[in-house]
C-alpha cells in the first residue's frame, strides 16, 4: 500500500484515473533523466511558445516524454501542453454515446525551465479533467492535479480532492513510494512571501502597498522567489506563507496559465486547507475560453491570501480578524464572516476554542482557527 499503485487502488480511485497518474509519475522518472542529461545547448532558445515564453530544446523534450507515455492510454480525451500551440484530441474511438470514465489532462512539462542552466528548482504539474462531451475549460472539472518535482529525490505530489499525498522515488527499488504525512499547511503558518518584486515598477497600487508592508521590519515576513512556481507552492504546504503573481500594466492578465497551471496547483492548496484567488474571486470558480488564458494569482495559507482581500480594511497594527468563516449553531456559539475585525478575543483552555466580542457588540465563542491574532505571530 505504500507504492504509488497499491496505494491508489486503495483508496477506489478510478481505473482510468490510475492509468494517467501513473503515466505522470513514469513521465517525472524520464524526465529527471534527461535533466541529468543536461547540455547547455538544451538552454538555448529555439523559439517562443504559444503562450510568449521562450521555448528551448529540453522544454520540447519534457513535453514529448509526457505525450509520448500519454499516447500509450486510450482514456484521454484532449491533451493540453504549456509546449504546443494547440489542444490535441486524442481519443480515437466512438463517441456516440460519449464513453464513461474519459478524461482530459492539461500539464506543463518543466516549470522552471531557466533555473536548468544554474541547476535551480525545476518541476512538473498536471491537472486531470472529467469530460463529457468537450473540452472543458473549468477549474470545477478537475477531479486530480498533481506536480513533480526534480531534486536530490524526485517528489510526487497529488490530490484527489480530499487530501494532499506526497511520494518520492526510490531508485533502488524504481518505485514511488509514500511518505509519512500527508501535506497541510501548518496552523500557524510561516511568514513567507514568494513573489518577482523586479516587477514592482509595474504592479498596481494595492499589490505594491501590500509587499511592502509585509517585508516591513516588525512584519518580519522572509522574502523568497525560485522562479519555479511548483517549488514555491511546495513550501507554502511544508511551511505556510503566500505566493503571489498581480497582473500588471503591461500584463493585465498576469503571465501564468490557468489550466495547466494555476487551476492545477490551486485545487492541491484548497484540499491543504489554503486559499486561491486571482485577486477578487476564488480562482477555481473561473470559466476560461481558451486553453493557453492567463491570470494573476495570490495563493497560499488563509491568513495572508485574507489579509491580501481586506487589506485596505484591516492595515491596522495589531488586528484580529476572521480568516474563515464561522455559521454558529451552539448556545453560545457567534456568526462570524471573513474579513471581520474582532474587537476583544481570549483563547479559552480548550484551545480549539476563543471568546470573542465583535464591533456591533456581539459576543460568542468561535474555533481558533477562524482567527488572525497578529500580535501572535
């Protein structure tokens, strides 16, 4: 049960399902491969995907390792890559009734890319997407998504939509195999802000106003940026903290893509217990229209991607807020909603617990956890 396959059959998953996360995880182990066969002619640009970014030979690799193990299925219906201009259909049989259990897959073959030359960060990401008789451009249809990512181990990272599993290769063995715990954000998160302030000349006024607050000095948030998004995003799970990419006057949009990227990597925060926004909505709540479409994204813990959406209300020194919100049912239990300023807390013995008074004089308990106490942090 602690190998990657005995591990999904025990938990139901699907057979088809099975067939595509396994091709991903075999694809990550030729992939690491090839990365440790790394030329410094595999840096050179050849080109610029669809998508703007310079395309170069281990980028196209990357991508016809995957497509290539893809190929071997009968279950997908459309493939997406970061690395081709267009969707490629790739079920060949009768779709008249449309065929139950088929699925679409949308991946970035190397994240990362121009980390190689300096050996940097470099990962993979998928999302897996229910069909039922199109291609689907919705973050509601993702019914897996998962990453790889190239280090001293290969990590194997998944969700099904309930937990966050982790798994590194053991090469002695060639297997995937799981490891102890199951990823979750840490209750009391790290202060980490993950971001490409070289940009900063060209955000909007809110994103430069919030950077710069939170690497104030009494903040005491630590600045870190790989220019792999993958890694980032696995040390927000290990540790806490937010990442974030603001569209910009140049680039409304942003520059990351949302189906092979962004919808992806926020399902895996939300089944961590985090939050995914693209500035005003849940990001995995977007309806796109085309496969390569961009967004801004800020994601990552509860207590920073709420204090980004309320952060003209509540710059306020030493403020507790709500970070979830709270529909009491108990005697003495109070309504909370995210976002609120809570005038007087205290954490009761059973720490799961706080009393609470709010602004309009309402007083209650509410779960700890739906709290900010900045001065705890």
């Amino acid at each position: 049960m602690n190998n990657l396959k005995d591990f999904l059959l025990s938990k139901n998953t699907e057979k088809n399902q099975i067939e595509i996360i396994l091709s991903f995880a075999k694809s990550s182990v030729l992939i690491e491969k090839e990365i440790n066969n790394y030329e410094k002619t595999n840096h050179i640009g050849i080109g610029r995907n669809k998508t703007g970014d310079i395309q170069k030979p281990i980028d196209i690799r990357c991508n016809n390792i995957i497509m290539t193990e893809l190929n071997k299925l009968n279950n997908i219906f459309y493939a997406v890559s970061e690395e081709e201009e267009n969707s490629k259909l790739m079920y060949n049989g009768n779709l008249f009734p449309f065929p139950e259990n088929i699925y679409s897959v949308a991946f970035d073959p190397l994240d990362g890319s121009d980390n190689i030359i300096s050996n940097g960060p470099l990962g993979t990401i998928f999302g897996i997407y229910s069909e039922k008789n199109n291609l689907h451009y919705s973050g509601g249809n993702l019914i897996c998504s998962g990453y790889a990512i190239y280090s001293s181990v290969i990590i194997f990272v998944f969700t099904l939509g309930e937990h966050v599993y982790e798994f590194k290769f053991d090469k002695e063995k060639n297997i995937f195999l799981k490891t102890s715990n199951n990823l979750v954000i840490p209750s009391k998160p790290k202060k980490i802000i993950n971001c490409n302030p070289g940009n900063m000349y060209k955000w909007r006024e809110k994103d430069v106003n919030f950077f710069k607050w939170l690497t104030e000095e009494n903040q005491k948030y630590t600045f870190r940026y790989s220019g792999c998004m993958v890694f980032d995003i696995h040390r927000i799970l290990c540790e806490g903290g937010i990442f974030m990419y603001p569209g910009d006057y140049k680039n409304k949009n942003g520059k990351l893509r949302i189906l092979y990227e962004c919808f992806p990597l926020s399902f895996i925060i939300e089944a961590a217990n985090g939050i995914s926004i693209d500035g005003n909505i849940r990001l995995l709540n977007r309806e796109i229209k085309t496969a390569h479409e961009k967004t801004p994204i800020y994601i990552g813990c509860k207590r920073d991607i709420v204090f980004y959406k309320y952060f003209e209300k509540i710059l306020v020194q030493k403020s507790t807020f709500i970070i979830e919100s709270f529909n009491g049912s108990g005697e003495d239990e109070v309504s909370v909603s995210e976002g609120e300023k809570i005038d007087t807390y205290k954490v009761l013995s059973d720490e799961n617990w706080t009393r609470i008074s709010k602004s309009n004089g309402k007083k209650g308990i509410v779960p700890t956890k739906c709290l900010y106490f900045h001065e705890t942090y």
